[in-house]
C-alpha cells in the first residue's frame, strides 16, 4: 500500500496549526514564495522551521516581561551551579549544560 500524501495546502496547515497566527502566516507566506522557485527546498525550510519551534518552551507570542522573566530565571539557575561546582572549568560546563537543555547555544 503506498502512503497517502497530503495536499501541500493541507500538509502546510498541519505543520503551522500549533503556532500563533502570525508566526504561520509568516512562514506560509515564505513557503509560497520559495515553492515558486524550489518545491522541495520549500518544504525542507518549512519542516525544520516548525520542529525547531514548536520546541521553544515559552509562548512564541511572549511579551517582553515574559521573556526577561524566563532569562532572569535561566541566568539564577545557571548561577546556582557555583553553589555545586567550585572550579571555572566545571562551572561553565554545568551552565553549558543548562543551555543545551534549553536548545541554546552556549556562549
């Protein structure tokens, strides 16, 4: 049995369904204008464009407090690792171990 493909129309609408409405029309808008040129760049684009945000832990629509919130509360967490590991080499491996659990990029 072959597998059943999605219309793009629908298969674009069921990437974006679980983001906020500007953030789909967005990325539909940018789907539509690479699809013009290359098909399967477009959805390549669109695919790890959704998997990289529907894995971001906060509201993508977050206001500014919201989002200083979230960084005062990763700076004391990553700050709480000097009360377990007393040497720079150990300390800064913790903290870049609590941004890889956050899917950032350590500095």
């Amino acid at each position: 049995m072959r597998p059943r493909y999605l219309p793009d129309a629908e298969w674009i609408d069921s990437r974006t369904s679980g983001l906020p409405l500007s953030w789909a029309s967005d990325l539909k808008a940018h789907w539509l204008s690479t699809n013009a040129v290359d098909h399967y760049a477009a959805n390549v684009q669109l695919r790890e464009a959704t998997e990289s945000l529907l894995q971001v832990r906060i509201p993508l629509d977050a206001n500014d407090a919201t989002l200083c919130e979230a960084a005062r509360a990763l700076a004391r967490r990553c700050a709480s690792r000097a009360e377990i590991f007393h040497t720079v080499p150990e300390l800064r491996a913790a903290m870049e171990r609590v941004c890889q659990g956050q899917h950032i990029k350590p500095p």
